[in-house]
C-alpha cells in the first residue's frame, strides 16, 4: 500500500513547475514530463517495495523456523540510496540499482574452502563465487506507465519476492 503522499507527488511537482513559470514568466511546453527523474524515483521505489515485501517474508520465516540457526537475515548496504542483501548460512543474495530502471539480483556464495582461501590471502575474487544475475527492467507503457520486467515479460511484486525467496532459502539451505 503505497503512502498516499507518496501517490500525488506528481501533483506536487506540477505545481512546483507552474509556479516557476509563472514567477519567470518562461512557458515550459515539456512542463512535468520529467521522464530521466521520473523513472530514478520509481526504480528506488520499486527496490524499496520489493525490500518491504521480502522483510515482512522473511520475518515470516524466522517466527515459523523452530531453530534459530538458519534465519535470514537483511543487512541495507552502506553508501547506496536502497540497496539491500539478504544473508544466511554464507549466501548472499544482493538487490542493487545498477541505474534508473534496471534492478540487479545477484546471489553471492561464501563456503567454508573458500573462506580458508580468503584467510590465506587468495584474495576476494577467489573466495566469492558470483552464481547468478537477474535483471529487472523497467519499460515505458501505454499512457507512460512503468511496467517492471524480466526478460522482457511484465512481472508482479509478489511473484518476484516468492521465486527470489524460495531460490534463496532452497540453495542457502545445502
């Protein structure tokens, strides 16, 4: 349910706009089509939807396991405006915005051999096994709508969060 504030805020910015017009007395005839800010504000808000959603999925989870071993665990990354990873028994999986509409998912796996070679000094890039990489793609619509997809076929919120959380539960789970 998004905040109704957050729902008008293209309301707001046309007011904003008509009131510069008027003080500089300049007609903008692109006046609220704002489409490179636009498709910025909805893709960290599409990132912020899908981190509320697997939040509430993965406290689900950890309040339904009996063992406290294996809960998931949701960390935001420094230095970003949204970016966030989920954590459990060494998987990663990390949700980043890799540029106004394009969300990457990429799953990260830290094992026991591998964390031996870190502490031998092998270095990062031989401990850290990057497995795979999905993108969500935003795409203009009829009217200017952003439709989110994945290989080019429109996807849903909930869907997205159910298949991104059971893949990552089954393979942080061997």
């Amino acid at each position: 349910m998004e905040k109704s504030i957050d729902r008008w805020n293209w309301v707001r910015d046309l007011v904003q706009i008509e009131e510069r017009m008027e003080e500089s007395g300049i007609i903008d005839p692109a006046m609220g089509f704002d489409n490179d800010r636009t498709l910025a504000l909805e893709t960290l808000r599409f990132l912020e939807q899908l981190k509320v959603e697997l939040v509430e999925a993965a406290e689900t989870f950890n309040e339904m396991k009996t063992s406290p071993l294996g809960r998931i665990k949701i960390y935001g990354i420094a230095k970003t405006q949204a970016d966030f990873m989920l954590f459990r028994n060494g998987y990663k999986m990390i949700f980043s915005i890799r540029q106004p509409g394009m969300i990457s998912i990429r799953f990260n796996f830290l094992g026991p051999q591998q964390y031996m070679n870190q502490m031998q000094g092998a270095g990062q890039s031989a401990g850290t096994q990057l497995m795979e990489e999905n993108l969500l793609l935003a795409k203009r619509g009829s009217f200017s709508d952003l439709i989110w997809t994945y290989q080019d076929l429109p996807i849903q919120l909930t869907s997205v969060v159910r298949y991104h959380l059971s893949l990552f539960i089954r393979e942080s789970s061997k």
